[in-house]
C-alpha cells in the first residue's frame, strides 16, 4: 500500500531540511550579507508568486495579465489585520496569512466566476485592468493608507525568522500544488489547456475546473502578499503594478509552463541574479526581455524541442540502466507483450 | 425499448439545413452506422447528439430520457460518449493520463483527499490507473502509457481517442470516422477492436464510416444521410444497394 511516508519522501524532507540548515547557518553566523539574508525572503514570496501564476498559464493554459492584484488583496488583508490586532507575533503571522490567503482567495473566485466566458486576450485584458482596478482601490481607502501606504506592519524579530517561516510556508505551497497536479483534478485541468472540447466530451465540467484554479492561485497569491507585508511592514499601491504582473509572468515563461521545478528554479535565478550581478540590475528588464524571446523562439521551434525531447529520453534511459528497477506488473487483459 | 431514439431531428446554420428530419433507433448491443458522402451532416449529428450543437427540430432519448438541449458534459454523466473526427487527445499529456482524464467522474475521492494525499486518494488512484491500463491494453496500447499522446502515431491515436471514451463507462459510443487515415491493415486490425469492445463492454455503438465497404463489414443496419436528409435506412445490404445511395455516391468521388 501506498503511503505518503516512503524512502523518496524522506529523501525530499531531508534535502529540504539540509537547504534550510545550510542558509539559517549562513545567517546566523553573518557569512552571508544583510542584503541576501533579505534576498532570500523575497525569493520565498516571488516563488510563491510564480508558482501560483503557472496554475492559470502553465496547467490551465488561460493568460492573466493581473496577477499582482491577489497578491496586493492578500497583503493588505493581511497587513490590516496585523495591523489592527495585539496578539502575540505566531498567531499574527499564521491568522495574518490564513485571511490574506482567504480574502484573495475570494476575490479571485468572484473575478474567475465573473469573466469565465472570456479567453485568450480578453482575458488577458480584464485581468490587466483588474490589476489597475485592485491598486486604485487601495489607494482611495483611507483605512488601507491610501496614497502613503499601510504603515507598520508587524516584522519578524530577525531575517532568519523571516526566511524560516516564509521557507516553511513556500514548502507547504509547493507539496500543495504537487499533490493538485498529480491529483484528478490536476490532470483535468491541464487537459483544458490541451483541448477543452475533449474534456466536455468526458464530462469534466471546465467552468468549475477553472474557477478552481483561479481561487487556489489567488489565495498562494494572496499569502504571498501577506508574506510581503510582513517582510517590508509597510505596503504601497506602487508596490503593485502591472510590471509585477508581468515579472512574475517572465518568471512563468522560463519556468518552462506548468512545471514546479521550471517555476522555482526561474523565480530564483531571476530575483537573485540583478542582486547578485549589482551593476546589471540597470538592465533587469532588458535581461527579461531577451530571456523571454528567446524562450519564446526555442518553445516555437520543433527541432530543438525534438532534440531536448530525445535528451530527456537518454537521460531517463541512463536513470533506468543504472537502477535497473524491476517494472510494475502489466495487466492480464488484451495481448500485450513487452 | 430501443436504447437511442432519435425523432426528427434537425439544425440549421443560418439558413442551410444542415440535417433536416433525422428519425432512427438503435438497440442495445447494436452496432449501427452513419454513412453518406463528405457534408451530408454525419458529424453534425454526433454534434447535437453530444450536446455540442442545440437541435432546431427534435428530440432524441438514451434510454427513454429526453436529452435534447443538454449540456456536453451532462449527456456525457448520461452515458454517450463520443471521439472525434479531427483528434482531439490531449497532447501534452501522457497516453495514461488521457485515459485517467476520462476516468474522472468515478474517481470518489475529493480535492482535500488530493491536497492532503489521504488514504482514499491513493486507494483511488491505484485502482483506476489499473483500470486505465487495463483500458489501454484493449487497444494495444499499454506499452505506449508514459508516451505523450501528440506523439503516437496517427492510427494509435485514434485508438487511444476510443479508450478515452470508454473510461467514462458510456451506455452508447459515438466513433466518428475511426479509421479515417488508417492503412487497409490497421482499419481491419481496428475493425476487430470495435466488435471485441462491443462484446467485452456489452456495448451499443453509433459509427460514422466514409468507406462504404468498410461499413458493410461491421454493421448490421445503417442510415445514409445525403444534404442532411435520409436518403435510406435498414439492413446494412439492402440499404447500400439503394439506387439512390449508389447515385450519391458516384456522384461524391
Ligand atoms: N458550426 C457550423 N456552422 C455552419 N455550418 C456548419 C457547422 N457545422 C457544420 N456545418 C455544415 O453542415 C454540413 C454538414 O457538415 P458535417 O456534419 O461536418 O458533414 P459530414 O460529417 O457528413 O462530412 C456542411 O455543409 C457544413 O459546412
Ligand atoms: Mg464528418
């Protein structure tokens, strides 16, 4: 019988652990500098970002120009209540994230319900102009800070905290969205992005499946937004423009598109790069751009996705070769021979 | 009673009657065709009969329900499934997982059970992932599960559409034109297929054929549909020697 607890899964665990040991350790001990101990919660919340961005683009296969709107819902939710209540800084930081999460979620289920007949660049339209919506919004409440900004959000006692919590929160996201996409309803989805007539003719209704994704996407949105917050203690509607949205969507593209490993790997590289490389951060945005291009031109061009393809596949075989796994038991029916 | 019942059914399309007064009934078990010449209104009847296009005129029943102006997805849950003339699998995804796909809606557990990996997810998936390969195994397909499905070749393909199909345990099969670009062997090889599905499963189904010969091989009554309208309708060999149907068709090719 199979189980969550298993060789594989305990292998995962520990790497994960040792990643954290390795980094709090760096830390602590002051090897690592103030600005990456910062880099390393930021990377946290635009992983969060990316990842819950490729369930809409990547699996579902719609394109959302708006993303950074759940994010800012998330954050002020959050934020304000962080704000607005005297509890002691655990309890904050977990209710802090389970509302923002909720309150996104919300929104982006009302928005999802609200424009599912809408695709390709409608789509991309009303969720771009949504964005806008969602940071004019914030700015007209004055309970919210308006133009100045929520001020004086609660912050971790220390950056190793805040890497902490904000690492085992990006963890938990991560198994999350594992488990949906290796879950039925996963597998629906990206079947939509395939062909979404097929998936009526198997009755899948695709309405609901993408309501769905948009819900669980805005509430990791949302969190990370809280995780934001908590991070800068002040929000700013300028913290949330359309240039986040497509940030993260860069992110997305050279992730690779509904893949958790392109999706982290990406968010990575992305947000440390500038700061590690300090002078090219100048040219940040001209770096994505020809990075998205030619992502772009390899995806479009059949040869060398046929060559990385065939790469793949010889790199599996080695992977085989070398453990020599005996292969499952076929079944009995029809003739099969292997 | 007859298992599908279709009674005068019609649509138009801004002024051409696509199929016009279509009446037919087919038993349980039967393995029935739908034949005329390119444009007579094959698959626009697949069409409505799915859900995908609303009649204008009509009704048709599975089973004595009336299930006209349903959704796709409902008339799916009701028992017919279809595949389609252009392929549509989906292509980025395993040939399993298609399968799976289909498997959907007996699956019991929820998405808690999914996010969370509960008991009942793995239960669930470790059954119907065998009932998938046992699926595919039917069509000669289990060697080729964790292939992508826009890799396989064009006549498994069309092979792995029918599995997709059946997972969703229908009570009738709509096959549009299953051996359309198929080598004389693979369309005998697939001939075979459908009569063992149709036994194994106990399955009643609708075919669309081009081919006339091929039809007159494998179902014991057909209707022949020309400019939307029957041209004839019965036994399989008395209906294709219809003068009239021999006319369409010269007058096709
Ligand atoms: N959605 C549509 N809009 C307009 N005309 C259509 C539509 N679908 C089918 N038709 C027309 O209906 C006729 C029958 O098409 P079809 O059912 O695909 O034929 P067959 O499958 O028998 O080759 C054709 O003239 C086709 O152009
Ligand atoms: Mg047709």
């Amino acid at each position: 019988m199979k189980s969550i607890i298993n060789r594989k899964n305990i292998t995962r665990l520990a790497v994960a652990v040792a990643i954290w040991a390795v980094i709090a350790l760096l830390m602590a001990t002051g090897i690592m500098s103030r600005s990456l101990q910062s880099l390393t919660i930021k990377i946290c919340y635009y992983v969060m970002l990316t990842l819950s961005l490729d369930l809409i683009v990547g699996y579902l296969g719609d394109l959302s120009l708006g993303h950074a709107a759940f994010y800012a819902v998330g954050g002020y939710a959050g934020g304000a209540f962080a704000l607005y209540t005297n509890l002691p800084f655990i309890p904050t930081f977990i209710l802090a994230l389970l509302i923002g999460g909720v309150v996104a979620a919300i929104v982006g289920f009302l928005i999802s319900k609200s424009i599912l007949k809408l695709r390709g660049d409608y789509l991309a339209i009303v969720t771009l102009a949504f964005g806008e919506f969602i940071r004019s919004f914030v700015k007209i409440i004055r309970g919210l800070g308006g133009t100045k900004g929520l001020i004086g959000i609660e912050s971790y006692s220390s950056r190793i905290v805040g890497f902490s919590l904000s690492y085992i929160v990006v963890l938990l996201v991560i198994i999350a969205i594992y488990n949906f996409t290796h879950s039925r309803y996963g597998r629906a989805v990206t079947a939509i992005r395939d062909n979404a007539i097929a998936v009526e003719s198997v009755g899948i209704d695709i309405k609901k499946m993408k309501v769905l994704v948009f819900t669980i996407s805005s509430f990791i949105a949302g969190m990370a937004g809280v995780l934001f917050g908590f991070y800068k203690t002040t929000l700013n509607p300028s913290d949330f423009t359309y240039n986040l949205s497509i940030e993260v969507l860069v992110m997305v593209v050279l992730g690779g598109m509904g893949s958790i490993r392109g999706s982290v790997i990406a968010s990575v590289v992305i947000v440390a790069l500038p700061e590690l490389l300090r002078g090219a951060s100048d040219y940040r945005m001209l770096i994505y751009a020809v990075a998205l291009i030619a992502m772009m031109m390899f995806k479009s061009n059949p040869k060398l996705v046929k060559y990385t393809e065939r790469l793949g596949a010889a790199v599996d075989n080695l992977k085989k070769s070398l453990t020599r796994k005996a292969v499952s038991d076929k079944p009995s029916s029809g003739g099969v021979s292997k | 009673m007859s298992l599908l019942k279709v009674q005068n059914l019609g649509i138009t399309f801004g002024g051409l009657k696509a199929v016009d007064n279509l009446s037919l009934e087919i038993e349980k078990n039967e393995l029935y065709g739908l034949i005329g010449p390119n444009g007579a209104g094959k698959t626009t009847v697949f069409n409505m009969l799915t859900g995908v296009y609303k009649p204008t005129t009509g009704e048709f029943f599975l089973n004595g329900e009336n299930l006209t102006g349903k959704s796709s997805i409902e008339i799916n849950r009701k028992g017919i499934a279809r595949t389609f003339q252009n392929i549509r699998l989906f292509g980025k995804m395993t040939v399993a997982d298609n399968v799976m796909v289909g498997l959907y809606n007996q699956m019991h557990y929820n998405l808690v059970d999914g996010l969370l990996r509960s008991p009942k997810y793995f239960a669930d998936e470790k059954e119907f992932s065998k009932r998938a390969d046992e699926l595919l195994a039917v069509f000669d397909l289990y060697d080729d599960r964790d292939t992508l499905a826009s890799n396989l070749p064009y006549g498994k393909q069309r092979k792995l559409e029918i599995a997709r199909a059946l997972a969703t345990s229908p009570k009738l099969l709509l096959l549009d034109e299953p051996a359309a670009g198929m080598n004389p062997n693979e369309t005998a090889e697939l001939m075979k297929t459908i009569r063992f599905v149709r036994e194994k499963f106990d399955m009643t189904i609708l075919l669309i054929e081009h081919d006339m010969k091929l039809v007159m091989g494998i179902c014991e009554r057909v209707t022949v549909l020309n400019f939307g309208t029957e041209l004839a309708a019965g036994k399989t060999s008395v209906a294709l020697n219809n003068p009239q149907v021999i006319k369409a068709y010269l007058g096709d090719d």
